[in-house]
C-alpha cells in the first residue's frame, strides 16, 4: 500500500492541470476573437472555436455528472468516509461560488464604466478626424501631382528634348518627387531620381489611360501621373512619381481599423452589457463545474489513504504487527503515519521482548532446578573419586591402579566441567537488572580486544570506530556479552589464520539515532537448518559448550532496549549485528 505524497496522486495532478491549461487556452482565444471581433461567431475561424468551447463544456459536464452518479452510490452504500466528502465537495463550490460572483459583477461594471467613458470622450470623433485628415492628405498629393503635370514651364521642358533640364525644373518646382522618366516604343529612354521607384514594366505604361494612378513598392504607396507628348513626329510617354511618406499606409490603416471597430462597438453599445453578462457566464459555468470536478478528485485521493489506514489497522489489531504501512515523507498524513509506525514497532518490540522474557524465564527456571539438583550430590561423588585415588596409590597390582587412576581422573574432570556448567546456569538464573551508566563503546571495544590480542595466534582483530558513541548501558553486562561474542568468532575459526572485523557506527531509524556494532568472522558459518535455534538456551554446536552464552547475550541485549541478529554463509563466516540505542 503506498499512501500518495500530496493530496492528489500523480495522474490526477497532471489530469488537472491539463484540463486547467486546456480551458485557459480555449478561454483566450475566445475571449481575443470576441472582443477583437465582435460578431465572432462568423466565419469558419469563430465556429471552430465556438464549438470547441461547447464541446469541452460537455465535457466536462459529463464527466461531473459521471461523479455524481458515482457519489449517489456511495451515500447510499454507506461507504465510509461519505459524508467527509461531501462536505469537502459542498466546500469547494461554495468557495467558488464566493470567489467568482463578485469578481463577475465588478469586471461587468468596470467595462461597463470603461466602455461607456470612451463614447463621452468622443473617442469615435477623434478617429474619424484622423481618417478624414489622411484622405485630405492623400488628396492634396493627387491634386499637386495634377498641378505639376500641367505646368506650362513644364509642358514647355518637355518640347525641348532636354531631360535633364526637365527632372530640375521638376525639382524646382516639387522638391518630394521620387522619380522622373520618359518612354518611347516601350522603351526607357531616360530616368532620373530614386531607381526603386521606376515602372517596373515600362512597355505596357503606355496602355494605361488612367493619368494618375496608385501602386504599391515594398510597403510604400507610391503615386504615378502620366502626360503623353508629342515631339516631331515621336510620341513619348512622360511619368512623375511621388513616393508618400513611410508612416502615411499603416497610420491610414490603423486609423481606418480604429475608426470601423469603435462604428462597431457603438451599433451595439445597447445589447453589449447583456451579451457581456452572457459571455462571462459562458467561461464562469466551465470553472464552477471544474471546481466540483475537483472538489470530487480531491475528496477521494484525500479519503483513499485514510481508508486504507483504517484497512490496516484492522489488519493489525488481528495480530499482524509486522506489517508497516508505507508513505512519502512530504505527505500531510506523514505525521499520523510516523507516529502508527513507531508505535507499531515499540508494540512489536514489547511483544518480542515479553516473549524472549517469558521464554528466558522458562529456562531460568530450569536452570534452577537442574543447578539445585545436580550441585547436592557433585560434593559426595568429588570427594568418593579423590578418595578412591589417595587408596590406589598403595595398591601393588599396576594395572588396577592405573585403570583406577584413569577413572578417577575421568570422573574428578567431568565434575569439574558439571561445576563450570552449574556456574553458567547460577549466572544464567541470577542475571541482574541492568544499572545505566554512561559507557563508551569505542573505548569498551579497545579494551576487550586488547585483552584477547597475543602473539602467535592465528586471529588477528581490525576495529573500526570512526567516532566516539556515548550511551546509557551497564558497562559489565556489555563487557559479558561482547566478549562472548568475540570469543565465538576465534572459536569459529577452528585455529585458522582469519581476521575477526569489529565495526562501530552510528545509525538511525524512525527517527532515533543508535549504535550498531558489527563483528565479522571468517569462520566456517552456521547452517541455514540450525539458524533458527542459535539464540535458544542449552542449543550449542561446541564440544564443551552449554549453549547458554548467546541466549545470556541476547536477554543482556533485551535488557538494554536493544536487538541483536545475525548473518551467516557457510564457509564464509558470520556477522553478528547489536543495535543499542542511544538515548534509552
């Protein structure tokens, strides 16, 4: 189960913001095309757009209504968690509601003022003077080009077959002409001035009947007046160009543009606070309705991990404590979730620790009895073997005496080794409660392995322990079950040459910082059968041992809050892991 970081899993998140992108786009270009054009629906452009619009409308209608079906079940199915999502569903819309009527009204009234202040400034007036004033402009052009064509000093230039007298003349007279050229048999014979404002095709000017007449070169508006003469018995064709100013076409055209869009706005100044209102309505409906859209995404991914928390908690308090649910550590629910854990994992660890107490108990119990029962008659059957040996030493017959002797030393050994082993159990049954003092385990470490480093032995030990780990711990049970620990590494290597690794770090787990330390052999390892029996009292794999060392490390680990496990290959050696933690 993986509880989602944010409210919203990753595919509602994404799902959202594309619808979100998709309406703000939609909305622009209807909201530029309508008030850009205001009969926008004309035309194939505003259709599309129109029903591009609608269709997404119904989209998101259907699939609004698709929740609402969907939520109709669930109320009536009594489906937990219900009743919190609708709430959260009426929440959202009444937020949106909230926000968007006054915004609403307040853009109505502000265009409204706006609209209205523009006609009482006579805005219309003002561009329908710029547009008569670029007519009278263009105009007077068209009436000097005219003057000049019928100039008599100019008709009399003309009779002269002096071109270059003329295009000065020209220039005397109208210092704005662009270009002057003559045409016989559709020929250039002469031209002067600006070359970009030339006929382009001078054999077909001669067609033209038109004296002035208005053309277009790379953006500019460039005038043309022609006058036909007649010099000897050749007829040749005079052209005047005049090249208006650069700025004249796209003001002209601005101003036209300007002038017909307010001619627009003004026909339908009356209906447009309605069509206003109606058009706000048509992009307000889309973010109500995506509003509800989301208040229902957002209801079920919110109520999604809380259901499925209450899942899980079912399933733990049916005796799966150790199961963890998992989440991201951003989430909202984080918290709660932490919290479920770590006390999941105390429980677990109580749970663990009362039964290893119960079941250390157990044998402490017999262990008591086996020490009581076995320590009364060892006394008699020492002090029978040691009397039985001071006698054979005045027996004559040799053999009967080196038979009694190799029994009595065999009987005195074995009572020694059942004294060790009541010992064992006596610490076993006695272990005391822990005293906590503070202990440095770097420095308990050092000291244990300098006690077991010798010459001439096949071991030899490699500590790391890269920083200084202060915790509360009874020293003297740490210094016990450690030591026991290391001596089962050399004993693992069965006298062979091997480095026994002893590692210290500091580590940390919901949110509590330990001390591992780690010991490492290189030994021939535990069976995968018998790993399970490792840490049970009398279970031992030693010749002389009583099987009681590691379950006395691990009631001493317990004791201190801590947990002790252990990996093993065969062949390849042991790694025994202790967790303590820092502050107990």
């Amino acid at each position: 189960m993986r509880i989602p970081g944010f409210f919203f899993s990753r595919r509602t998140l994404v799902s959202l913001i594309l619808t979100y992108l998709l309406m703000v786009v939609l909305m622009f270009l209807l909201a530029h095309r309508a008030i850009t054009r205001i009969p926008f629906s004309t035309g194939p452009a505003g259709t599309f757009l129109l029903l591009s619009g609608l269709a997404f409308f119904l989209a998101v209608l259907v699939v609004l209504g698709a929740y609402v079906v969907k939520t109709l079940q669930e109320v009536r199915a009594r489906k937990p968690g219900i009743f919190l999502k609708l709430r959260l569903i009426l929440l959202f819309s009444f937020l949106t509601l909230v926000a968007s009527v006054p915004q609403g009204l307040l853009a109505i009234n502000v265009i409204r003022e706006v609209i209205g202040g523009w006609f009482q400034m006579g805005v219309t007036e003002a561009l329908q003077s710029g547009v008569n004033f670029a007519v009278s402009y263009y105009t007077e052009r068209v009436e000097l080009l005219g003057r000049v064509n019928n100039h008599p000093l100019y008709l009399h230039s003309l009779q002269q077959d002096a071109p270059e007298e003329t295009w000065r003349l020209l220039r005397s007279l109208y210092q704005e002409i662009s270009s002057f050229e003559i045409i016989q048999d559709g020929r250039r014979v002469f031209w002067a001035g600006d070359p970009s404002f030339l006929l382009p095709s001078p054999e077909e000017e001669e067609t033209l009947t038109s004296p002035v007449t208005r053309e277009s070169i790379e953006g500019l508006t460039v005038l043309r007046v022609r006058r036909v003469f007649e010099r000897g018995s050749t007829l040749s064709l005079a052209v005047i160009s005049l090249s208006m100013p650069p700025w004249y076409v796209d003001q002209s055209n601005r101003l036209t543009e300007l002038r017909d869009r307010f001619l627009l706005l003004d026909r339908y100044q009356g209906p447009f606070l309605l069509s206003l209102i109606l058009f706000y309505g048509f992009f307000a409906l889309p973010l109500v309705f995506l509003a509800l859209l989301l208040g229902f995404l957002l209801s079920d991914d919110f109520l999604k991990p809380l259901i499925q928390l209450e899942h899980d908690m079912r399933r733990i308090a049916a005796g799966e404590l150790s199961f963890r649910p998992t989440f991201t550590p951003r989430s909202e629910i984080a918290f709660l979730i932490r919290a479920f854990a770590t006390m999941l994992t105390e429980l677990e660890r109580n749970r663990e620790k009362l039964l290893q107490a119960e079941k250390i108990a157990t044998w402490q119990d017999i262990a008591q009895q086996l020490a009581h029962e076995i320590k009364n008659p060892l006394t008699p059957i020492r002090l029978a073997a040691e009397r039985i040996r001071r006698k054979a030493e005045g027996v004559e017959d040799e053999a009967l005496q080196r038979v009694l002797d190799q029994s009595t030393q065999i009987i005195l050994h074995e009572v020694n080794r059942l004294t060790r082993l009541l010992e064992e159990f006596r610490d076993f049954s006695r272990l005391r409660e822990p005293t906590l003092t503070p202990c440095n385990l770097r420095s308990l470490l050092s000291h244990i392995l300098s006690s077991y480093d010798a010459p001439q032995t096949p071991y030899r030990f490699h500590l790391d322990t890269p920083e200084d780990i202060v915790i509360q711990a009874d020293e003297e049970h740490l210094k016990q079950a450690l030591s026991n620990l290391i001596q089962n590494a050399i004993d693992a290597g069965a006298g062979k040459e091997q480095t026994i690794t002893v590692r210290l770090l500091r580590t940390s787990r919901d949110g509590r910082s330990y001390a591992t330390i780690e010991i490492r052999d290189e030994g021939h390892g535990i069976p995968e059968d018998q790993q399970r029996l490792v840490f049970l009292p009398y279970y031992t794999t030693k010749r002389q041992g009583t099987g009681l060392g590691l379950a006395i490390v691990q009631r001493i680990v317990l004791d201190h809050n801590g947990k002790i496990w252990f990996t093993s290959e065969v062949g390849k050696g042991s790694t025994f892991y202790i967790e303590l933690p820092v502050e107990p």
